[in-house]
C-alpha cells in the first residue's frame, strides 16, 4: 500500500487530546480534508467509461490520518493493478492523483495543524 507518512502524529495526538478532549476530532476533519485532494484528483484520473467507478471514489479521515478509497466494483483492483492473464494494463489512477497531488496534502495538513496548535495554545 502506498502511503503518505506524517512524523510525529502519535506525539501530536497525544498532545492535542491533554490540551482539550476534542482535538482528536479537529484532526479527523483536517485528515479527511486532505484526503479530499487527493480524492477530487483521483475522479479525475479514474476511467470514465459509465462514470460509476470515479464515482465509487471516496475519502474518509480519522485522528490517525485520511484515507482515499475506491470500492463497491468488482472491477475496481482490476483498472488500478491490471490483470496480465488477461491483457488488461494497470492504470493506477489512485497512486497518480496521490503523487500528483503531495505536496499540496502535505502542505494542507501541516497549515492546518498548525492554525489548530494555534488556536488552543
């Protein structure tokens, strides 16, 4: 799986939960939002033969960090890894909307972080 690492995330869970018990769910907000980039991206990278699998693209977040996914098409791991018996070329429209889209996320993460550890300290 590939993935975007944040250092210190357990570090900052942890600081952020003793300053104020609701914390975790500003990071949920602001991991889910930055996996929104990278979702957005990816419906514009998905195949558009009908339409269904750029729409079955979704983001989701947690307070260890947002995720985007897609799924609910028994085809879906087929476009994205290819399938060589059967001569069907991977199009990794997943990992392309995340590298093309990085340093954007990172960038929205760390603002956000920041703007947050600014408003409680």
């Amino acid at each position: 799986m590939a993935e975007i690492k944040v250092e210190g995330l357990k570090e900052l869970q942890a600081g952020l939960k003793k300053l104020d018990g609701d914390m975790p769910k500003a990071l949920q907000k602001i991991s889910k939002a930055s996996a929104d980039v990278v979702a957005v991206e990816a419906r514009g990278f998905a195949p558009k033969r009908t339409g269904r699998l750029a729409a079955s693209i979704k983001s989701s977040g947690t307070a260890k960090g947002g995720f985007v996914k897609s799924g609910g098409l028994p085809y879906h791991r087929v476009i994205h890894f290819g399938w060589a018996r059967h001569s069907i070329a991977p199009n990794p429209f997943l990992y392309k909307a995340r590298d093309s889209r990085y340093d954007e996320v990172i960038d929205k993460f760390q603002k956000e972080v920041a703007a947050l550890v600014n408003k409680v300290g």
